[in-house]
C-alpha cells in the first residue's frame, strides 16, 4: 500500500494516472505484489520471476531471469517496480538492464532493503 501510495502521490502519475499504464514487477516471487498493484493502481501489471514462490497462487506471467529482460522489450513498461534487487547477481548490471525497458518518461521504483543500501 505504501508503495502504491508513493507511485500517486508522485508527479509522473499526476501526468500519466489517466491513462491505462502497463507496469511490471520483477521479482515477484507469488505475484502477490502484481495483484495488488492491479487493484490499487488500476494498471495493467505483469509478474516476473526466475522460478515459482511460496504460497498457494503462482500466478506469474513471465517465467525468466530479470537480469537478461527480453530485447523486445526496450521502453515498453511504463513503470517498472522490484523489490530484489538485491536478489540480482550484479545490481548494477539489473538497474540498467532495468532501465532499458522502462519507456524514456517512465517511472522506476525501486524498494531498498537496510541489507542492500549497507552493501553499497
């Protein structure tokens, strides 16, 4: 919720929440994130995740490594949102990977864990 807070209250979604956004969640694990992010945002949310999560609903639309995203998909998510990246091999190379397939205007949330940030 916080999170979804954060994405309205921002000004790109002051610009752009009018319009059908497409997002994507890295690292989903569940796509327990994708589907509240679907209901709190109204977007069109896509899950991914290297392999299946725990918990009953395993939901996720893409099944693949989010440090090698497809070529396809340069400046295709409006706003691209992951929790993990401190899950990746080489964070650096994920973020740019990241920003690669995030369209020029487009909007990237990243989630930093304590772990993370004392790593950097």
């Amino acid at each position: 919720r916080r999170v979804a807070d954060a994405v309205k209250q921002s000004s790109y979604w002051a610009e752009n929440g009018d319009e059908k956004l497409d997002m994507i969640c890295l690292g989903a694990r569940n796509s327990w994130e994708g589907k509240c992010f679907k209901k709190m945002l109204a977007a069109e949310v896509k899950t991914l995740d290297i392999g299946f999560g725990s918990g009953v609903d395993m939901e996720l639309d893409y099944l693949m490594d989010f440090n090698f995203l497809p070529v396809e998909w340069e400046n295709k998510w409006d706003i691209v949102f992951s929790n993990s990246l401190d899950h990746a091999e080489d964070p650096t190379w994920a973020f740019f990977e990241w920003l690669r397939t995030l369209k020029i205007s487009g909007l990237l949330v990243l989630g930093i864990s304590d772990y993370l940030l004392k790593k950097l």
